[in-house]
C-alpha cells in the first residue's frame, strides 16, 4: 500500500515539474517588447533565401549585394521578397548611408577617402546612392537595391563614433552632430542599437551571413 502512494506521489511530482518547464519554455520563447526601437521588420524577413551582408567595403560591397540578387533570379527565378537581402552598415562604412545635404554640410568625403569620380576630389554627396559608369555599377547603387527589396540599416553606436570624429574636424559639440546626422541617413535606412547585436538577430531569424 505505501508502495503504491509512493509511486502515485512519484507521478504527481514528475508531472507537476513538467507542466514547469511547459510554462518556463514558453516564457523563453515570448519575444520581450523593444523598448524605445521598432524591431518589426525582422519579421518582413521571410524568403526563401535571406542572407545578411556585415559590410565595411566601399569599393565592391554594394556590386556583390547585386550579384546576389542577380544569382538567385537567374537561377531559380526568385525576386522579394522571396529573396531578402539586409546591408548592415557601422562607422567604417558610413558614408553609404548620408545624404547629399550631409556630405555638404560636412566632410565626410575627405575623412572617409570618399573620391567622387566625376570631380576627382573628394566627394560633396553620395557616390553610393545612384550613377555609375554602366548598367552593372547603375545596379549596384543604394536606391536601385531598394528597389529590389535590400534593407539598409546604420549602427547607432558607430553613428556615436561617426559624429565625434566629424565633431573634432569642424569643431563642434558631439551630441550637435550626431542629431544631425541622425535625421540624414537616407530614406529607409533603419537605425539599430547595434552592429553586432543585429548581425546576430538577423541570423536567428534565418539569415546566411557574409563579411564584405
């Protein structure tokens, strides 16, 4: 008889602690709200192949983002958003990010090496956003990848950095800065709280990774 109450108390107790980590597995999985940033596009990411490109190379890295999506519509036909592609932009490569009116206000071609082909100096507006030489460069420009789909997205801690180092150039209080350049990224760049945060978001929600 003891055996049995044993055994029945041995049961209860399993199945009180399943039901336990029911409840603790699906607390773990109930994303927690963004508090202060809108993290809702991570969820646009839903094609079939997504790939995240962690970028720092001005010469090349937008033309490899277009052989990309040029790949996957030749070969199997897909466009976005059955295709996703997201550029993840810190402080090294920052200027893809700028507008017009930031490459005029400040030099950002002269401290990022930024040469604007058409004057051979360093350039007063983005190179990166549209132009080219010929239908391949065209292509790989920042508002064409729109087009197709490309999120842009700028590191708000590198914008930190981006705008002490432009700060110490003009000589102008930091925080003036980066509110500047905070409201002149491009249209459509995302700002997130951080490069490498992001680069691992994008992952857990299915993204392959390349280093450009």
């Amino acid at each position: 008889m003891r055996l049995h109450s044993n055994r029945r108390g041995f049961v209860g107790t399993v199945g009180a602690l399943a039901g336990l980590l029911t409840l603790d597995t699906s607390a773990a999985a109930a994303e927690p709200k963004a508090r202060g940033w809108d993290m809702s596009w991570l969820d646009r990411l839903t094609g079939k192949h997504k790939q995240v490109f962690d970028f720092s190379d001005l010469d090349i890295g937008l033309l490899v983002v277009s052989n990309w999506l040029n790949a996957h519509e030749e070969v199997y036909g897909l466009r976005h958003p059955d295709v996703n592609a997201v550029v993840g932009i810190g402080g090294h490569a920052f200027p893809v990010n700028a507008t017009d009116a930031m490459y005029t206000r400040y030099p950002i071609g002269e401290l990022w090496k930024v040469t604007d082909p058409a004057t051979g100096k360093a350039a007063l507006r983005n190179i990166f956003v549209d132009g080219g030489a010929n239908p391949r460069e065209q292509a790989a420009r920042v508002r064409p990848l729109q087009s197709r789909g490309v999120i842009f997205w700028q590191c708000n801690n590198a914008l930190h950095g981006v705008a002490s180092r432009i700060a110490a150039a003009v000589k102008a209080p930091d925080a003036e800065v980066y509110e500047t350049l905070k409201a002149g990224l491009n249209p459509g760049v995302i700002l997130v709280p951080a490069h490498t945060m992001l680069i691992g978001l994008t992952q857990e929600h299915g993204c392959a990774y390349e280093s450009l």
